[in-house]
C-alpha cells in the first residue's frame, strides 16, 4: 500500500491534505520521510553572522555529524528517514495518539473541539526522542562514540541518554544547575543508562568556570549549558555535540508531530483543518522552537495557499522573547561558540529566573521561529509558570493527563483561545502538542500550586 508520505514525495504542494484529498497511512503507521518545510516560510531566513576564530561554522564542521550540517540546508523536499530509526521510532511509540479532549470540553463549557497531539507516552517522556535517535543514528553512523549536548528542563537531556544506548554510544550531558537540583529525577534516569550528568555552568569549563567567577551560584540557562557542552565536545576525540533545538535539521525530524496530526485529524476524527471563518489552531510551548516548528511547518504551505489557519507560540514569563524581546542579532550560547543570528532576544546579559520551566528559559529565539513571528505567520502568548500549572491541573483533573510545566504553558494558551472563540461564537479546532509528561515534575507542582 502507497503511504501518504510516499503519494505526496516530490509534489509541489503542501503535505497537509485538502478535504477531496482522502488518501494515508494506515494509522498504525508512521511517516517514512521527514518534510522540509524550509521552502514554505514566508522569507529567506536573515544573513547570519560569524566572525569568530575559528568561526562557528568551522566549529560545527568538527563537531556535528556530517549529514546533520547537510540537512540544514538542504532544497529537498522529503527526505527519507533512514531504516534504524524508523524501526526505533516505532518501537518507541509512533505514531503517537491523538487525543480528543471531550471532558476538558465539557468542563469549559466550549464548542471548541480540543486535541492533543499526545508526545508525553514517548519512552523518555517527551517529543525530544523523535530527533534523538535520528541524531544519535547519524553520529554513529560516522564512527561519533561519545554524544554531548546540554539539557534544560531534563527531557532533552533524557532522549539523549536513550539513544546513546540505542546505538552503543556514550553520552555526556550538561544541565541547566536549577533544573538539576529541581528535577533530580530526571538526572537518576539518564545515569541509570549510563549517562554522565554535570550542572551547567560547569566548573570542567573554561566558559562554566569564567561565568561562576563574575555571578557566584549562578542559576544557569541554556545559554550556559550550550556553552559548556560546546567546548566539552571541542576538547573530546570522536565525540558529537547533538542540539536539542534551534537548528533546522531537528525542526526537519520533528514534523513527525504535523504531518502525524494531519493525517489522524483527518482520518480518526473527520476533521479538515483550516476551514473558512472557524478560527482552527495550532499551539505549542516554545523555548528553541522545536515541537512548536515540527507541528506547524508542514502546515505552512496550506496557510500560505490560503487556509484560515493560526498558529501560536506558548512562552514563558520567565524568558519572554517572542512577545517582549527585541528583535537584534544575537548568540544563543554565552561562549561565542555559535553564530550571530537574527532573531527575538532578550540580551546575552539577561538571566532567567529559576522557575520550573527549565526548557523554555532561553534569552534567544531562534532566527527561523523569529522570522515567522516578524513576518506575521506567528502570534505569541506568555504565561507565568503558575497560570500554565493550574492549566495544567485543570487538565490532570479533567482528563487524567499530567503533562510538564513546558507542555502547559500549550495548555494555558488553548483554554484562552477556546474562550474567546466562544465569545465570537466560533467552534474551531485546537490541536494542543502535549510536548512530555509532567510526572517527574511533581515537585513544581507542588511548589507553586500547593505550597503557595
């Protein structure tokens, strides 16, 4: 039987079927090509800037896994996902539920028709897995042993671990101090496979050591862990250094998420997205743009081509870019070990408060999650930590789901959307990613919502 994705390789047109289009995948399976949706945004993405010695791009050629670089800038428009992680991929989970959520309705009171795309089932806990393997595949692929990265809130950091072991790599990981001492859970997960796990900043850094020495305990961000696990990398024969986010080869992996909705909308629920005049949604939690850019980017085409589409990004208080940065050149880590780029920012100087939502306390948006919110295709909300909590406890109560701080920040932006298509009598479609599972963050929980 011929996928979807198979129908759809080559075709100059959107990914995301029009309603006389009735073809898919059995829903038992997954896609078997990833889209690259970089021919859809609305612009050419800005010059970056990289003056350094050596420069970043010279620094990524040492430590990124070669096709990696090559998926960034790739003009294809499917590429294959390769036999190994397809079959890890399954094995894990995809493709994942898509979850009517009938009670949180009715609890509202909302003729909004609520789903949520359900990434919390994922073996580690969270969408992170999908570019993980994919990631880890690659660099052992090229002879990579050792993989580095840095975590903010742990899910990343957890994904990573796991595909090491997928693929008989070691991992070392840097984590983002105020998480770690929040989250110790999640540390105890990624050293039971056998992960190394450091607070970030680092005091096995040049960068970690030089940022404790001019703020003495200082919380960390990602900026700091970026950092630290960049020179690690540097300094390590035949290691790796795997983002979590921010680059176009892991937006690439992740539109699993939107190609995966467009399909089960259409064929588990009858749903056709888009439609004229009902104000349909698509919202993710945004820290790096990651699970937001992999649910909307195969989407772009068909808002581009006309369809009543939004698409909204959830951010934290904490770190709030997108909706009250300024838009500037910037580097996303405090090392100088990456470029300059285009982007919302908050400033190199500006340090996060140590809240709970440890994936979405960046001071940097990315240049590709910027240029959508310039250019109009974007909309954006903040929360602070404890609206997305009780949003998030509304949900627990409701539907049984307990899903993470990240996640919720979704969550609070889609009761608010449902409200205000209630007050214009609009029954639309909201599709929520539920981006990881809230279980090993019970402790915030309880902090902000019952310790108050």
């Amino acid at each position: 039987m011929t996928s979807y994705i198979h129908e759809q390789a080559g075709r100059e047109r959107s990914p995301v079927p029009h309603s006389t289009d009735r073809g898919g995948p059995p829903l038992s399976e997954m896609p078997t090509h990833w889209y690259n949706f970089l021919g859809d945004l609305p612009g050419p993405m800005p010059e970056v800037r990289d003056s350094g010695s050596p420069t970043a791009a010279e620094i990524s050629e040492k430590v990124r896994p070669r096709v990696l670089i090559e998926q960034n800038g790739s003009r294809e428009q499917w590429i294959a996902i390769p036999e190994p992680v397809v079959d890890w991929l399954r094995q894990c989970g995809r493709p994942t539920p898509l979850h009517r959520a009938r009670r949180l309705e009715k609890h509202l009171g909302t003729g909004a028709r609520i789903y949520l795309k359900r990434e919390d089932i994922l073996p580690s806990g969270s969408f992170k897995l999908n570019t993980a393997i994919a990631q880890a595949h690659y660099a052992a692929e090229e002879g990579r042993t050792t993989l580095v990265t840095e975590t903010g809130a742990g899910q990343w950091g957890m994904s990573v671990a796991l595909a090491a072991r997928m693929f008989g790599l070691r991992a070392e990981i840097f984590m983002v101090r105020c998480s770690l001492e929040q989250k110790p859970y999640r540390r105890h997960y990624m050293e039971l496979l056998g992960a190394e796990v450091r607070p970030s900043p680092s005091t096995r850094t040049a960068i970690g050591r030089k940022i404790l020495e001019e703020v003495p305990g200082h919380p960390g961000s990602l900026g700091t862990a970026i950092s630290d696990a960049i020179e690690h990398a540097l300094g390590l024969p035949s290691a790796a250094y795997l983002a979590g986010s921010g680059m176009p080869h892991v937006y690439l992996h992740q539109t699993l998420l939107g190609l995966e909705v467009a399909t089960q909308l259409r064929e588990t629920h009858g749903e056709d997205l888009g439609v004229d005049g009902r104000g349909d949604h698509l919202i993710a939690s945004s820290g790096g743009g990651s699970n937001l850019c992999g649910l909307i980017g195969p989407h772009l085409r068909a808002k581009a081509d006309g369809a009543d589409l939004r698409f909204l990004a959830a951010e934290s208080t904490a770190a709030p870019r997108l909706t009250r940065g300024v838009y500037a050149y910037g580097r996303t880590d405090l090392g100088g070990f990456t470029p300059e780029v285009l982007g919302y920012t908050m400033g190199e100087g500006f340090i996060p408060p140590p809240n709970h939502v440890g994936g979405l306390r960046n001071h940097h948006s990315s240049p590709l999650v910027s240029l959508l919110r310039r250019k109009g295709v974007l909309d954006a909300v903040a929360f602070d930590q404890r609206t997305a909590l009780e949003a998030g406890r509304v949900l627990l109560q409701t539907e049984g789901l307990l899903l993470a701080p990240e996640a919720n920040h979704a969550v609070a932006a889609a009761l608010d959307v449902a409200a205000k298509a209630d007050a214009e009598d609009l029954e639309p479609v909201i599709v929520v990613l539920a981006s990881g599972s809230g279980f090993l963050d019970l402790q915030g929980y309880h902090e902000v919502l019952l310790d108050a």
